[in-house]
C-alpha cells in the first residue's frame, strides 16, 4: 500500500475510532478512549515508557499510543494478540506513519541517506559480518537456515535490518527485532526509523540535538564523528557550555537562539537565519567520504535516485558555509575548505589512486591460487583498513577540525601501514607467484604497477630516489629551526 493510501486509510480507522481532530491544527482535541485503553495496562506494565510518553509533546497535544500504533487489518505487522487484534495495533511505527503528521520531515528524511543506510547488506561490511566474522548459527523462524549473530547485534543496529514478520503470528522476527537502525526496511515497505535520532517515547528534540545522540552509530575505527567532535574546539566549546545550549527552544536558530558552540545536528540539518532546518543531513555535504576515492556527494544521490541529486555539491558546500557565518568569517570560512580539501587531494593522490592500482592488480595475481577467497589474505585486510579506517579518519577529522585525529589517527597511519605492511605484501605476492607459468601476465603486471607507484612523486623518497634539491630544501629548514632554538 501506498503511502497516500495508507495514510488515508489510517484516518479513516482513526476516525471510525472516535478521535476527534481539531479543527485548525489537525490534532486530537482530547485523548481517546482507545489510548485511554492502551494507558491504562501499559502505564502499570511498562512505567518507564508511559513516563516518557507523558513528559513528552505528544502527550501535550493528545497523541497518544493508538494515533501512532493504529494499524489496517491486513497490514503484514499486525498483531494478533488479545486486545490489540481488536484495535489493529503494530509495534513499528515507521516513517510513513510519522507523515500523518510530519510530512515534511518524513519526505526529508526518506530521501536522505540516512534512511538508505539499510542498503549496507550488500556491501564487504555486512560480508565480513555475515562470513568472515560470524557463521549461520543464529537460528529463528524467519531464518531457519541461521543468520550471523554478527550482523545482528552489530551491522543492523545502526544501519537498520529488513524486519521480518512472521505471516502466521504476525509477530516480529528476532534477528530482525528489536531494532532502531536508521535504515531499517519497515514491514510497509518504508526505508528508515525516525526514533534512530527521536527515541520513543519521550521523542525529545532537546537529546536529538546533542552530539551524544550521534555518538550511538557515528564512532569506532572506521567513521569516529563523535570521538573527533569531541576533540575538536567545537566540541570542547560545547561540552564547556551546555548549559547555555537553550536546547529545548522551539525553533533552534544557530547566532539567534544560542552561540556557545554547533553541535552535530546545528551544521547537519538545524536553522540558521537564512535556512530552514531539514531532515535530510546530506544537503549541506559536499563530499562523501566513505567510498576507497571520495565522491561528490550529489552523484551519490543520483545513484540511489534520490530527488536530491539535483542540489550540486557546490552548492551544498555554500549551505554549509552559511552555518560556519553565523559564527566565523568569511575568509576563516572559504580558508578552511582550502585546508580541508588539500587534505583530500593528498589522500587520495597518495594512497587511494595508487592503493586501488596495487590492489587490483594484486587481486588478479592471487585469482591463480585455486583456493582464493576474498578475505582470505592479508593483503584484503591491509587494504581494506587503509582506506575504510587510516583514510577515512584523517578525511573526516579533517572536515571537523580535529587535529590529532586527522594526523596520529589518519595520515601517520596511513603511511606506517603503507611502508610496513602494504608494500611488503605486494613484494610477498609477486614472490610468492614468480614461477606460475599462468600467472605470469598478472605477475608481470602487479611488478610494472608497483615500480610506476614507488617512483611516482609521492614514493621515491622511500626509495632514496627524492630530488636532491628537495632534500636540500628541507634541511636546510631544518637547520634554520634548530638555529632559531639554540
């Protein structure tokens, strides 16, 4: 079904349900006595959420557990137990549901890539959850031939699962349930979980807005935001004056409402004087920085078919330097992209271009071994975390001003992997596959790519091929410092 129809349809049993709507805001003139119902049993068995509902704004404007539950008899997630049947009641509250409402919010966020983050199960991520991790043995009645508990408990509870119902209970799948991931696949066939940054049931804008809120999916090795912003000024100007925040205010303006510091969501999607808040956190990128090369975040769109893609990067760039106005100028501002995007160009001229070259060609070598499998060599691993953690935490320390992640965390190990562990790799194969007859033609290939790279500017030096001009150059910096601090 639809979402017009769907929400059409839900009016419909709403109404039939004795709610009655406002006549201006469209919202409940009182609590029903369905949710009258719902409170009355819940408020006793599960306090911690009937507190949160009724500290909440939902309380306030009398929307209560059935406007948001209510579910048609045919949908595949009703539940068919006791007095919920009666209702029609589903335990998912998806985005489509949240429209009934916030319309504007949800058509955001659904054409946002927060909401395709569920997409990930196609990528090496979810195969190294799904086999190189894990195994088959976590077994439920919609997984009879067992799911990776890997995946479960780690990849799908950010990026979202496809929830699977049972057909003849209607009840949710374990492997797939309970489950916030901001890319989950609803039962509706909806893309995304608004309580990912909303948690029910209190759906406080005040927590959405705190960079912790972030912090749940946006850490680790491969994608620190959270560890970053907190090292960078922003974050330490903010963990310093969060009491001066004023996150509860309604409208939230950024040089308006409060100038202690941005938080995730002040420079991602929040108001500033010129623009209006927006659910889709990737209008205001230019780049994307999570493939091997970065991309230009628009063509990211275009490629999901995303209505987006029509906004350039460049112009997203501009939306993001009207938000660092509101607090810097413009010269910090323009000066600062100049940093940032230097910092790119040496990622990816230096390791990613080459990377990929050495990689691929070594691929092809190791394809003669009869017993080839991706991740079954060193080389997969050192690869894959040259790009997936060294290049993308100097890139997004870079875009937030963290300094010693973007070096001691990005760059430096960047470049200790490369020498230590990369290129002696690369060496290992072409000796390990020199006297292949068949292989000879990859063998001799890899050996041509690994010269071009390792004389290129960038890698001669570590083979005491560096421009003796260039040398002289840098000590003789060398010993005007040193002349300077005798």
């Amino acid at each position: 079904m639809n979402r017009i129809l769907k929400t059409a349809a839900l009016i419909a049993v709403l109404t039939l349900a004795g709610i009655a709507f406002g006549t201006e805001s469209g919202l409940p003139e009182a609590l029903t006595e369905v949710t009258k119902e719902c409170v009355g049993c819940h408020a006793e068995a599960n306090p911690g959420m009937y507190q949160q509902w009724g500290a909440s704004k939902h309380y306030g404007a009398n929307v209560g557990c059935y406007e948001c539950h209510a579910a048609n008899k045919g949908d595949i997630d009703l539940l068919r137990d006791g007095i919920h049947d009666d209702y029609g009641i589903a335990t998912i509250v998806s985005p489509l549901d949240c429209a009934r409402c916030h319309s504007k919010e949800s058509d955001e966020f659904l054409n946002s890539h927060h909401s395709k983050a569920g997409r990930i199960m196609g990528s090496l991520d979810n195969m190294l959850a799904e086999v190189v991790e894990g195994n088959n043995g976590m077994v439920t009645p919609m997984f009879p031939g067992g799911i990776s508990a890997a995946a479960v408990n780690g990849c799908w509870q950010c990026h979202g699962s496809t929830v699977a119902v049972d057909p003849d209970t209607g009840k949710l799948d374990a492997a797939t349930w309970p489950n916030s991931g901001i890319g989950r696949v609803n039962p509706d066939g909806s893309e995304g979980s608004c309580a990912a940054c909303h948690p029910r049931h209190s759906f406080s804008v005040a927590l959405a807005r705190m960079p912790e809120n972030c912090g749940k999916c946006h850490l680790g090795p491969d994608h620190p935001q959270y560890e970053v912003y907190q090292e960078s000024k922003h974050g330490i100007a903010y963990n310093a004056n969060q009491d001066a925040m004023n996150l509860e205010s309604s409208k939230w303006i950024v040089g308006e409402d409060y100038t202690a510091a941005p938080t995730c969501a002040t420079c991602h999607m929040s108001a500033t004087k010129t623009q209006d808040i927006s659910h889709n956190i990737g209008l205001r990128i230019k780049w994307n920085n999570r493939p091997p090369i970065s991309k230009l975040s628009h063509e990211t769109d275009k490629k999901w078919n995303l209505s987006s893609a029509s906004i350039t990067a460049d112009t997203r760039r501009e939306k993001m330097i009207d938000v660092c106005l509101s607090c810097h100028q413009q010269t910090f501002a323009d000066n600062f992209f100049v940093q940032y995007e230097g910092l790119l160009d040496l990622y990816t001229d230096k390791y990613a271009k080459p990377g990929l070259e050495l990689y691929t060609a070594a691929t092809a070598v190791l394809k003669h071994n009869p017993d080839y499998a991706k991740f079954g060599n060193a080389i997969d691993f050192t690869w894959f975390e040259i790009w997936h953690h060294e290049g993308r935490r100097a890139r997004h320390a870079a875009a937030m001003m963290a300094p010693d992640y973007t070096h001691w965390h990005g760059t430096y190990d960047l470049a200790k992997h490369w020498i230590t562990k990369y290129i002696p790799e690369i060496k290992e194969i072409i000796h390990d596959f020199e006297d292949n007859e068949a292989a000879a033609a990859d063998v001799a290939n890899l050996k041509k790519v690994l010269h071009e790279v390792q004389n290129s500017d960038n890698w001669k030096w570590s083979i005491n091929k560096e421009d003796e001009s260039v040398k002289k150059a840098r000590q003789q910096r060398q010993d005007e410092f040193k002349e300077r601090y005798k």
